[in-house]
C-alpha cells in the first residue's frame, strides 16, 4: 500500500501537526476509566468480588493507556452492541490493534513530510 501525503501551505502543516498529536495520544485515565464503567454497566460478566472488579479495572486502564484514546473509546462505546458479555482483555486488544491498523505507518509518513516541508 502507498501512502502519499502532500500539504499545500504552511496552514496545512500546522493543523497537520495539530491533529498528529490526537491520533496517537491516550486518552486520561479518568476517561477510560468511566468508559470502562459504561461498558461493565450495559454488559453481562462473570459474578466478581468487590476486589476483582476493582483491580480488573485497574489493569485495564493501565494497559488502555497505551494505546490512541480515539479508538479505545469507539472500541468500548460499541462493544455492548457487540456482545452482550463484557470483554477480555484479549478482545479489547485484538480490537484495538485492528482499528489502529495502519496508523503509525500514516503518522510516521506526514511527520516525514512535515520535516521536509520545513527544511
């Protein structure tokens, strides 16, 4: 697959750098934190303890952290019209990583631009 990024001014070069930053950014923690929490509400899962609600949620904050906070909220948003059991981790990884797709790879070609439209 080719991947061709032209910009035509300086204003597309800066809206360019603006918008790069939201694409590979997490999001906050209190954000998927609540996110999580609406998933849990509107799904079915296993009868948990107090403390293994608590540190399920604990994990997997911390590991959503790592990835873009556009898609792991559309991941968790739609996962309760998915399925109707809360995910795995594994399911919200697999997810993730497919809706991520070529991302780094576009992200990586316009910063290569944006560095040869400044030289």
């Amino acid at each position: 697959m080719s991947l061709t990024v032209r910009l035509a001014d300086q204003i597309d070069a800066d809206r360019a750098r603006s918008v790069l930053g939201g694409l590979s950014g997490p999001a906050k923690r209190e954000q998927i934190v609540e996110w999580l929490t609406i998933c849990a509400i509107k799904t079915a899962h296993a009868k948990d303890d107090d403390m293994s609600s608590e540190l399920k949620l604990k994990v997997f904050t911390s590991e959503l952290l790592q990835f873009p906070g556009d898609i792991v909220r559309h991941v968790l948003a739609k996962w309760p019209s998915k399925s109707k059991w809360f995910p795995t981790w594994k399911e919200l990884e697999d997810e993730i990583t497919q809706l991520a797709g070529i991302r780094p790879q576009i992200i990586q070609r316009v910063q290569e631009r944006l560095n040869q439209q400044g030289d």
